[in-house]
C-alpha cells in the first residue's frame, strides 16, 4: 500500500516538476521576445522575470521533495 502512494506521489512530483520547468521556458522566451507572458499589466520584463524567479524556487521545492520522498 505504501509503495502505491509512494510511486503515485513521485509521478504526481515529476508532472510539476516538467510543469514549472514548461512554465519557466516560456516566461524566459517571452521575455527575450519582449512580450508578456500573462498580461498582468505590469511591464513584461517584471512580470517574466518575477515568473522565472518563482519557476526556479518551485523546481528546487520539488526537488527537495522529490529526495525527501526517495530518502524515507
């Protein structure tokens, strides 16, 4: 039963894992293209730079998690 969850828990952390690394792709190609990525208002350079900063804190979270699970 624990191996389930375990697995299924992994598989759900590697589907953000791929998520926050799509979203952090995007915001970088959008701020070299000058456009912003979610149209927020706020200048494009703040907006993709304040959402590659997130992506790059959520991808180590991840991480970190993903070694915490494997470790236990």
């Amino acid at each position: 039963m624990l191996k389930v969850y375990k697995r299924k828990l992994l598989i759900g952390l590697m589907i953000l894992l791929v998520l926050f690394a799509l979203i952090f792709i995007l915001a970088l190609v959008d701020l070299q293209r000058g456009v912003p990525l979610f149209g927020t208002g706020l200048r494009y350079d703040v907006e993709n730079v304040t959402v590659i900063i997130l992506s790059i804190l959520s991808i180590v979270k991840v991480i970190r998690e993903i070694i915490k699970v494997e470790h236990q």
